[in-house]
C-alpha cells in the first residue's frame, strides 16, 4: 500500500500539479503544502471541481492564491463532474505521478481504503514514457476543453506537457508497461475494449463505492464482456446500488459487501479498481472511475465525468490476487439492495454569473467572469476581503458579445501587504446572482522556497527582536514587500501560446515580462538568483540560532537551556565556576550570532547591489522603488539584533547602504565621474515614468518612502550633509514633492512608526530636521553645473565616460583616479594632464537637460 504523503514527501517537488474531486483545504495547507515548497520553484497548482471550490470559502484558509494557485475546472453541463485523484511531481530531469481513488482530503489520504499507483520519468528516457506521453495528451485536451481555465493555469499545463513530450521524443515509445487513460476525449469502457479483447476474458472484479441510479456502469460492462463471471465489491453503506436491475445478469453476477481491511473495521471503501481475467493473463485499471454510467460510458465532451486511471498488464493472476486478500467481504443478494437517491450527489445549478479569473496587479484587482445575463450594463457590487480587513465598491459594466466582462477594482496597498489570502464576490445589484473567488497574487506566487523561508524567518525575527508589534510590522512588511519585488525580477522572462490564445495579450493575467522589458539578460538572471540564494540561507541559519539563544544576554543562570548546562557540574563545582561557564557559554553564542549576522549583512548587500546594478526597466521599477524602506529596515533589524546581544554597533553597514541610498536617488549624476541615482535616470525614461507615477499616486508608499529616507540619513551622521542634499534632491525631482514643505500628518505617523521600530536610535525630530534642512537652491551639483553650463565647450576638454572610465575626449588617455573627486569640488579649475585644458565638468545628454530644466523651473517658481 502507498503512502501518498510519504510518497510524496520523498519525491522533492519543485513543481506540482494537484488534480482532486474535492480538497480538504486546512488538511492540504498544513500537511502537503509545506513538503512540496522545501526546495526550487515550489511552485503548486490545485484543480478540483467546481461544486467543491464554492465550497472552500467556509474552510479556515491561508493560502490560497498566495502560495498556491487554486482554481476549479468547469464543465458545460451541471451533472459533469471533474473526478480525477491525480498528483503530478516535476522537479529537474524528472517526474513522478501518483494515480489514484484518494482525494486530496484526510479521509483520502488517511483513513478510507484506497488504492494508490505511481509511475516516473525521467529525463535520459527512462521510465513509463508510453504513460507519460498521455499525460502530455490529458493536460493539452483538458486546456482545449476548459476554456475557462485562468490563462496562467492553461499556460503552466501547456510547459509541463512540453517538457514531458521533450522527455518521452528522447526515447522510443512503445505498447510495453502500463497505460494512462482519461475520458476527456473518449469514454474508459470504449479505450478498455480497444486494449483488453472481449472474447478471452472468463472474469471480471470491479470495487466501486459508488454506482449510477440505473446500473447502466455494470450493465453496459457486462454487455461488453458477454463470457466473464462478474464479482462485484461495493461499499456497505446502503442506498447505493439498485440490485432489482441486475437480475438480467443471473448467474453471471456475485456482489459482495465489505467488511473490513488490515482488521480496521472503521474503514471505509473508496477504492476504484478493475480486473479483467482471461486464462493466462489479467488487466489491473486503478484510480478514480466508479462504475457508473458518468465514470465509465460517457466522455467529458458527450457529458460525462472526467476520469483517470492506470492500466497494468500481468501475465499471471498474482497481483489481483494480492490487492483483494487484504480485504473481508460477505456475499449479499442483489435483490435486498435498493437505490436511494439521498445518498448520492445533487445536481449542480447552473450559474448566471461565473467568476473565471481574480488577479492582483499593481494595487488592482482584475475580475474576469462569464455572464448569461442580458448584454445591457449592469451594477456590481464587488467586496474584497482579507483577513479582518474589507472593502466594498460598486462598477458598472456591460458584457461583450462573448458574454465577458472585466472589472477592476482598486485597493489600498496596506490591504494587500499581508500574509493572508484574498478573496472577492460579485453580486449584481439588485439582489442578482453572486460568484465569489480566491484572488491570485503573482508576486507571492512567484517566490521561490528559498524567498518564502526568508519571508518567513525575517517575520520570526522581527517579532522576536521588537517588543512593540507595530515596529516589528513596520520592518517585516518592507522587507516582506523587498523580497516580493525581487521575486518579480526573478522571474523568467517569455511568451507561449495556450490553447488558441497567446499569453501576451496585455489584458491577461500574469503575463510575464517580455525579453525586450525584462530587467535582467538570461545569463544576469542567474547570478541574480545566486545572491538570493546567498541571502535565504543566512537568514535561515541566524533565524534558527536566534530562535535558541537571542535573549542570552538577559537570561538567568537557572533559565538557560538545559542542552548547555552540565548536570554533574551543577552538582560538583562551585557556584563561581558555573557561572564562569555559563558566561564563557554566552560569549560563543555571541560570538557565532555575530558570525551569522555578517554573513546575512553581506548576502543582503550584495543582491541589493546585484539587482540595482542592472539596467533601468519598467519592470524594477516597484522593486528599487521599495529598496530604501528594504534597506533601512534591514538597517534597524540589524542594529536592534546587535543591541539585544550587547554587541558594538557596526558602522561599515551603515556606510555600505549609505552607498546603496546614493546610488537609488542621488542627482550627483549631472558631474563627470558621477552617477545618477537609478530612480532619477527612470523618472527621465519614457518607458518608466508611467509606471513610476502609477506607484507614487500611492499615499502610503509615499509617505514612507519619505520616512525610511529620512531614517537613512540621519544614520548616515552629521558628516553627510552633501549626500543627504543629493539624495533629497533625487527624491523631490521623483516625487515632485518638497521634502521640506510636505511632512504632513501621514508622513508624521510613518516618521513615528520607524523611530519606535528604531528602539530610540532615531528620533522624529531628527527625521524632521533632516527633511527640512533641503534646499534645492543649495545642491552643490547643480550649482556647479549651472555655472559650467553657459561657457562655449570648445575651450575645454570634455570628459569622456565609458565603462565607469574618464578620459580625455582628444587624447583619449584615462585621469587619475581623483580627478573625478576632483572635478565635484567647486574650489577651482581642474585641467587635464594631458590636453592641458580646462576639464568641463559637466556631463551631456537628455538625463542632464531634464533635471537641470526641472529645477531651473521648480526655483524660479520660489523666487
């Protein structure tokens, strides 16, 4: 007997593909989801059915739509079901799926009795490749039969049924080992007459739970196979099977009832299994079909269920004989055995209104649903919920001829920064008809195991390290909101076409970004990654050591923790010598706190500077947008780490990331030798100012973008004054705001959240004086570009830069290393060693012109 969990567990998934007529949904979130996200991508889709998933939104969830895509498979008529109990694992080089009765609940994978198959494929060509091809087949014809499915759900089916095509063409497929069949395309019972010819087979051994209210699944199975002695194993829950039916069959038909298995009378029989017996061979087809007309003589396309099953060819009788030993069972006359329809599935009505598809863009949720309604416009009510937190709106909209329709409905980024899962419902006002759907969110789905155990132990600590919960809210979501940004330009770039539809149209959700948008070549994203990598095992290993021995400093010889106390010694030595131990104890887990923290304090370092050092995109836009409220936060967390082990405070960080603020906002670009800040060079790109803006026009975002700068400089020190100028002249040419002039009752409150995350570091009088202390009038760089401006260039030498490299525009030879130093300062002329000309400081080109323009415009508007 498998252990699906176990099974599953040891496989190492770095993709998965959960098919489930049903889901427990706290059983899968607790005990599956967290095996199948340990390593890679972590990446999980769950398709059930229909009927299930409106049932979900009663379930005590978590995750939905954030760490997992969740979504229905809808069918055209009301009385189809979506049947399969399918688990397809993916990591590199290699697959595993496990068929099966079991659904993806506790009783499926616990206590019922089930059957359960595997198969695996790798990719040298090894393994099932005749079962796998038709894998690949069942995923393109469920894409073609489910139109409705989300766009970024058709298109993963479409990879994975790529990549096991890639797999199996390496091999040479044949009839040998066992058969996938499904019954999209076409009914089981035709496809079993097809492989397992009528007139050999003596018996026939169907379990099934579940029958149909007319016996047309047995009927129809014993028409086919006119010679086989039929035993049938049916559950003993009554009502299920109408016996007064089959009294055609006569002689041909034994039920029998079970009883029990493994001596566990509690089980119950949910197994699905078919043996065709001839004299020398047998047929073994396993997984979810009953024996019903819907399991077994209709295709989803001609209104059946759909199913899936394995089928095994034996030349011997051994295996059946194996699977139906372990299981007691007493014969039963069909004629006591009646049908009530109570114990058996309701039709499902047919709905006028269907959500197809909820996604979160930007601070927008984008709601694609199917109507039968009359094509006029209507009102929607739409309300957004999150955890405790809620919102109501109302859209008016009108269908397309297709019966579909789009609404948008905004939410304030606050709503959307947290850990929970988002769900929507529409109603028509009116007291129309109402949908309701888990939202996906792209960004969290898109992170990595590696970026959501670093989002998860930066929120540990944060709530160990700040006693105030707010402060530890405040540093967590931006880190949070950092490692989410990041996950969107780890992202692999590229388009596909899915079922006549191509993922780039714009409309669509989660397209991914296009080569031509991305931030990063293919060869870049790689070291990217490697840097995030870096950056999720230090956080992983000072999490972990954290969780023993943070509060070392403050606790009590007899609080320490027993693994670090020898008992002997407690009881030999004096008491002065066990304190010597227990302080000599301390010290070394100081030691390798502090050992840990660098090590996180350079891994950080490094992917902040691995990504900001790419090219400017629409695309890193909300990513270095985030970076400064990432950086100082990253900032505080280590100093208040440091603080609760009293340990020195450690400068070099604060100069590093100093570095990294520059080199974000600072407009010391207009001088030679100088750089300007990567959000000044997008706000003067036309492909990034659109987005740029999109994200400023949020108030939150501005307000603490404006805090945690404020933050960074007074940590940066008094000695600062010209970069804290440069940095405040970046943000007021982004922002278009007078950071003097704007710290207004929002901003004041977000001033108020970092210094109380700053445990007294930072005070908000100083934040304020800093804001205030910025005088455009008095940017040393622009003053001297101003007056370097107006003279003829032909007089001078004109610095060339390439590669970070100045050199002289006539001799071409490279100056010294502290001529662009040089050239900042505004004491005098700086000639060329070369040419011996007077070095014209200033720098050429559009980004140049628009903030010199910007600022002669914003100071004659305050004169």
């Amino acid at each position: 007997m498998i252990d699906l969990i176990e099974r599953i567990e040891s496989f190492k998934a770095e993709q998965s593909l959960l098919m489930s007529y049903c889901v427990g949904l706290p059983f899968f979130e607790q005990d599956i989801l967290p095996v199948l996200q340990k390593i890679g991508e972590g990446r999980v889709t769950v398709l059930l059915s229909e009927s299930e998933y409106e049932s979900s939104f009663a379930d005590f969830v978590k995750s939905a739509g954030i760490r997992y895509r969740f979504h229905p498979v809808r069918l055209s008529r009301p009385n189809q079901k979506f049947h399969p109990k399918l688990y397809l694992l993916v990591k590199p080089g290699e697959a595993r799926l496990l068929i099966a009765s079991a659904n993806l609940t506790p009783s499926g994978f616990r206590s019922n009795l089930e059957i359960a198959d595997e198969i695996g494929i790798s990719e040298g060509a090894d393994g099932d490749l005749q079962a796998f091809s038709q894998v690949a087949q069942l995923l393109r014809s469920l894409v073609v039969l489910d139109r409705r499915l989300p766009t970024a759900v058709a298109r993963e089916l479409m990879e994975i049924a790529k990549t096991l095509d890639h797999w199996v063409g390496k091999g040479l497929v044949s009839d040998v080992g066992p058969r996938l069949l499904h019954s999209i395309d076409e009914a089981l019972l035709v496809q079993l007459l097809r492989i397992i010819p009528p007139a050999g087979i003596r018996e026939i051994v169907a379990v099934s739970p579940f029958f149909d209210e007319h016996c047309k699944g047995i009927l129809q199975i014993a028409a086919a196979y006119p010679k086989a002695r039929i035993r049938l194993i049916k559950d003993k829950e009554p009502g299920a099977l109408e016996g007064s039916l089959l009294s055609k069959l006569k002689a041909r038909l034994f039920i029998d009832e079970f009883i029990a298995a493994d001596n566990e009378n509690e089980r119950r029989l949910h197994a699905k299994v078919l043996v065709f017996r001839d004299l020398q061979r047998e047929w073994v087809a396993s997984g979810s079909a009953n024996l019903t007309r819907a399991g077994m003589l209709g295709s989803a396309k001609t209104g059946g269920n759909i199913e899936v099953v394995i089928l095994r060819e034996y030349t011997n009788h051994d295996i059946s004989e194996l699977l139906l030993n372990g299981i007691r069972t007493q014969r039963v006359n069909a004629k006591t055995l009646s049908w009530n329809p109570a114990t058996n599935v309701e039709r499902m009505p047919s709905k006028r209104l269907t959500i197809i598809d909820a996604h979160l863009k930007d601070a927008q949720i984008n709601i694609v649903m199917q109507t039968t309604l009359p094509h006029g416009e209507l009102l929607y009510r739409v309300v957004a919920e999150c955890a405790d937190q809620r919102c109501e709106v109302s859209i008016s909209a009108k269908p397309d001829s297709g019966g579909s329709i789009l609404l948008q409905v905004p939410v304030k980024r606050s709503f959307i920064q947290t850990e929970d899962p988002l769900s929507v419902t529409v109603q028509v006002q009116g007291n129309g008809p109402i949908a309701r759907s888990w939202v996906a969110v792209p960004f969290a789905l898109a992170f990595t195991a590696a970026q959501r155990g670093v989002q998860s132990s930066a929120r540990q600590m944060c709530r160990r390290v700040f006693e105030d919960g707010d402060a530890a809210s405040v540093v967590a979501d931006a880190i949070a909101n950092f490692l989410g940004e990041l996950a969107n330009l780890t992202e692999q770039p590229g388009t596909a076409v899915v079922g006549g539809r191509s993922a780039d149209r714009p409309e669509e959700p989660d397209r991914p970004i296009s080569a031509n948008d991305f931030i990063v070549s293919t060869e870049e994203l790689g070291n990217l990654r490697e840097t995030t990598a870096r950056t999720a095992q230090a956080f992983y290993g000072l999490a972990a050591l954290l969780e023993k021995i943070l509060m070392v400093a403050d606790t009590d010889d007899e609080d320490m923790p027993a693994d670090s106390i020898d008992v002997e010694a407690v009881e030999e030595k004096p008491g002065r010598q066990l304190e010597d131990r227990n302080e000599q104890s301390r010290k070394r887990d100081r030691v390798k706190v502090e050992d840990q923290l660098s090590q996180l304090t350079e891994a950080f370092r490094l992917t902040v500077r691995e990504a900001l050092n790419k090219e400017v995109s629409p695309a890193a836009v909300p990513f270095v947008l985030n970076l400064p409220d990432a950086v100082i936060s990253f900032l505080l967390l280590h100093a208040r780490i440091r603080q609760l082990l009293n340990l020195e405070p450690d400068r070099r960080l604060t100069y590093a990331f100093r570095d990294i603020l520059q080199d974000v906002l600072s407009i010391d670009g207009v001088l030679v030798g100088t750089s300007f800040g990567w959000l000044v060079r997008a706000k003067c790109s036309d492909r990034c100012q659109t987005t740029l803006q999109e994200l400023l026009n949020d108030r939150g975002r501005m307000s603490r973008l404006f805090a945690f700068i404020a933050a960074g400089l007074v940590m940066a020190g008094p000695k600062s004054s010209d970069l804290a100028q440069a940095v405040l002249g970046g943000l007021h040419f982004v922002t278009g705001e007078m950071p003097a002039s704007q710290i207004d009752e929002e901003i004041r409150t977000q001033l108020g959240r970092v210094a109380a995350a700053s445990g007294g570091w930072i005070s908000v009088a100083e934040m304020e004086k800093v804001l205030q202390a910025y005088a455009p009038g008095q940017l040393s760089a622009l003053s001297l570009a101003k007056r370097w401006s107006a003279k003829p260039a032909d007089s001078f030498c004109r610095a060339i830069e390439r590669n970070s490299i100045v050199s002289c525009s006539r001799s071409h030879m490279t100056f010294p290393a502290n001529t662009s130093v040089m050239l900042k300062s505004a004491n005098g002329d700086v000639r060329c060693p070369f040419c011996r000309r007077v070095i014209l400081p200033v720098k050429t080109g559009s980004i140049v012109s628009g903030v010199l323009n910007w600022f002669d415009f914003v100071l004659a508007g305050t004169q």
